[in-house]
C-alpha cells in the first residue's frame, strides 16, 4: 500500500500495488556460452498509459502538489513525449490539471501522443525548438510560473530530485536467478540511472544514453546526493543515431524479439539500449557469471508515432506491441 496523499477517484481502491514488476530471461545461445544471464523487467502500472519507469517518476511530484493545495502539473516534452503522456494520464485518473509545453515547429493535430494527451485532459502549449531550448533558463520558467501560479513545474523527463525517491522504490537489484551483478537501463535525462543508483550503492549501475547530450553526466551528478556512492556510469549506445532515429538492424532486433521471445520493445529507446546491452555482453565485456537486470522504462506508446510518420508497417507495429 501507498502511503500517500494521493486523490483516488471513485473505484480506485489504492490498497492494491499500483504497478507490478515482471521478469523475463532473454535466451541467447551466445550469452548462454559465456555464462552471462540478462534479464529483461518490465513495469506493468495499473493505469496503461503511465507505463515504464513514469510512475515511479511521478509518484512524488503528485504527493507534491497534493501537500501544497497546488492546481497540477506543468512539464517539457517532444510530441511524442512517453513523459508527457503519462503525466496526462495521472492527471485524469487522480483529478489534478497538467499543461504540456511542447516542443515543436509546427503542431500535428493527427499525432497520436498528442491526441491521447488531449482526450485525457492535458492543455498543450506548443513553442519553437528556440524557444524550448530556454525551459531551464530562469527567465522563461519563471514567465510560465507567472501564467500558472498554483502548478507545480517539473522538468523534462519528469527528472527532477523528487523522482528518485519513487525510483529508489524499484527492486530491481534482485532477479529471479538471484542478486544482480549490474542493473542497466536506457538514459536520456538521468533520472531513472540517478535513482537506482542512488538506492543500491553497492551495486553497478550502468545507464546507455539514447541522447547526443555532453551534459548529461553533470546532469544526473546535479541529481545525486552529495555523498552518493561512485556506482554508476553511461556509455553510448552502439548505433549512432540521433534521439528518436534508429536504423534497420535496431529494428530488426526489436522485431526478432518480440516474434521470438514475446519481449516487447520499440527502436528509438528501450530497444537500442537493449540492443547494445546484449551486444557488449556478446562481445564478453561482463564477466562470466554476470546477472544483468534491464529495466525496460516504456515507451511502446511511441510505436503509433512511428507508424504515423510511416516509419513502420502496419504488421510490424502489430507485431512490436504486446496484446
């Protein structure tokens, strides 16, 4: 149970787990013959739409608000931010407002994240890639905090300190085949790798940034404690492509995986870290005997973006979500 001060609507019986942690063992003869294991986890949130790593996100930027009598949620995303709609569908299952700023040249009134975003409620504010790149500047947060005085604003990604208390609440540490050696996951904004790292000191923590960001190590440090432990680090994906592209191979893999092994994923994020993840232990970068958690932070709502933009098929997005 949740000791929290959250506003159940009515049938929302807050006394069973909000969200269930699922484990899947990836089968590779390779990794097999170099005795590594690598687990795949998987969160399942009670509400579909908030899904992956953005409960635990959220969970205390909702207390937040709720302590101090606040009227929502203001917060930063592309559109087809897995962030954003989360925040949408939070806001409409627990009754707080959210506003989206958006990053984008010109609003697509078709695009699915957006239109989910709207029919849960969410007001969308869409500003130029110029204007967007000033969302951590003082002067353009503090002229949205003027036009939202009773919103609580929360920055892109839903990284902020107040994640990693939810995040610290992941047990991912301990798989079903025993303790992991290493806990790994996709990074853009630090603060899944921040609160994992944070909760387990005594354990490795690798983060596989998706994003071309040279700041993003001072990033998630700004995120720890002062004295936290020097248990973590990033290391690039192997594909090379920009956020939110990805190439044919990182597709197929997706594809492969989900037909094989009924291990869901999507191309542009939680996909082309898992790739590079089981490219490295291929390639004998862990030690034999290695057990690897990867924890799978969402992002399968993005696989209607890609379709939308015709960058799968039909079949291939069939095949790529989970039923």
């Amino acid at each position: 149970m949740y000791n929290l001060l959250l506003v159940v609507p009515r049938g929302a019986e807050m006394s069973d787990p909000f969200y269930q942690l699922q484990w899947q063992l990836l089968v590779d003869n390779q990794l097999a013959a170099r005795q590594v294991q690598l687990w795949i986890a998987t969160l399942r949130c009670r509400v579909p739409d908030i899904a992956g790593n953005k409960w635990l996100k959220l969970k205390y930027h909702i207390q937040q608000i709720q302590q101090h009598n606040k009227t929502g949620i203001l917060s930063f995303g592309g559109a087809f931010s897995n962030h954003l709609l989360a925040l949408a569908a939070a806001g409409h299952y627990f009754g707080f407002a959210t506003v989206g700023v958006v990053r984008s040249h010109q609003p697509d009134l078709h695009n699915p994240t957006l239109q989910r975003c709207r029919e849960l409620g969410m007001q969308l504010l869409f500003v130029s890639p110029e204007q967007y790149r000033q969302k951590q500047q003082e002067e353009f947060l503090t002229e949205l905090s003027r036009q939202y005085p009773d919103y609580l604003l929360v920055p892109e990604g839903g990284s902020s300190p107040l994640a990693l208390p939810g995040l610290a609440e992941l047990q991912l540490q301990q798989t079903p085949a025993g303790p992991a050696s290493l806990m790994a996951m996709a990074c853009a904004s630090g603060g899944t790798l921040a609160g994992v790292a944070t909760a387990h000191p005594g354990t490795s923590v690798l983060g596989i940034s998706v994003v071309k960001d040279k700041s993003l190590p001072d990033r998630v440090r700004q995120l720890l404690p002062a004295k936290a432990s020097n248990n973590w680090q990033l290391r690039h994906e192997q594909s090379g492509r920009p956020y939110g592209k990805f190439n044919q191979d990182t597709l197929q893999f997706c594809l492969q995986l989900a037909r094989q092994q009924q291990i869901y994923t999507e191309p542009v994020y939680s996909g082309k870290a898992l790739q590079s993840l089981m490219l490295w232990a291929q390639q004998g970068d862990f030690a034999a005997g290695s057990n690897i958690a990867f924890f799978h932070t969402g992002g399968l709502q993005g696989l209607s973006g890609l379709h939308h933009r015709a960058l799968i098929t039909e079949a291939q997005l069939q095949l790529l979500k989970p039923l």
